[in-house]
C-alpha cells in the first residue's frame, strides 16, 4: 500500500474516532433516543473504515494481479492474507448491519410498503397483520 494511502486512511480513522469520541460525550447528557444515534453513528463510522480498508486491499490485490501479468512472481501467502482479510472486513461490516436492523424503531409494512412502529402488530396504514 502506497504511503499516501495509509496516510489519508489513518486521518479519516483519527477523525472518525474523534467524532465517534465527541459524539459518546454528547450521549451523556441526551435522552435514550439520542443514545441510539450515537450508537447508529459509530457503527456508521465503522462501516465507512471498514469500507475504506477494503477498498485499499482490493488495489493491493489488483497490484499484485497486473504485476504477475507483467512477468513478476507473485508472493502467493500474502496475496492470500489480502484476500482473507477482506473477507474477515465483508464479515464484519455483515454484523454491523445486522445489529443496526435489530435496533431499528421502524419496519417496512410488507402488503402497503409504508414505515411503521415494529412493535405494532397491525400496519397503521393498511392494518394488515404485521407479526
């Protein structure tokens, strides 16, 4: 990875962390629903790194390919951990957003396809049965 790239990834952590850092100050003195934001920021913020680290493997990975195109013997153990760790990252942003669904307030009506409470039983709007 080219010095540039670690270098705008490292700043795009540090002021992540220093969102995430100034919005966990901002919780203490919110309500719950404001709890909820912070805690849906972070894990945005998360998912953004994660992305982002993703993205750089993936150009690691195309150096490698043209390189070995080019006649260059590819390191295969390295190429493979590459690979590995995008999947560990593409598990990981898969957590991430199954937690963000399981606290979601909201859920989609499946008959009218209107936002609802997810605690309803029946769609405010359609009243189809929603569990």
């Amino acid at each position: 990875m080219d010095e540039r790239a670690k270098e705008l990834l490292e700043k795009v952590k540090l002021t992540a962390e220093a969102a995430a850092d100034a919005a966990s100050q901002v919780a203490g003195s919110v309500t719950k629903r404001g709890g909820r934001v912070v805690t849906k920021t972070k894990r945005t913020l998360k998912l953004m790194d994660l992305n982002n680290e993703i993205e750089l493997a993936m150009r690691d990975i195309g150096r490698m390919v043209y390189l070995t195109h080019t006649g260059t013997e590819t390191d295969e153990e390295a190429l493979q951990a590459r690979l590995e760790e995008i999947d560990a990252k593409y598990a990981e942003i898969a957590d991430l957003k199954a937690e963000q669904a399981a606290l979601r307030t909201t859920v989609v009506c499946p008959v009218c396809g209107k936002t609802v409470d997810k605690n309803d039983i029946y769609c405010r709007v359609c009243g189809e049965k929603l569990q």
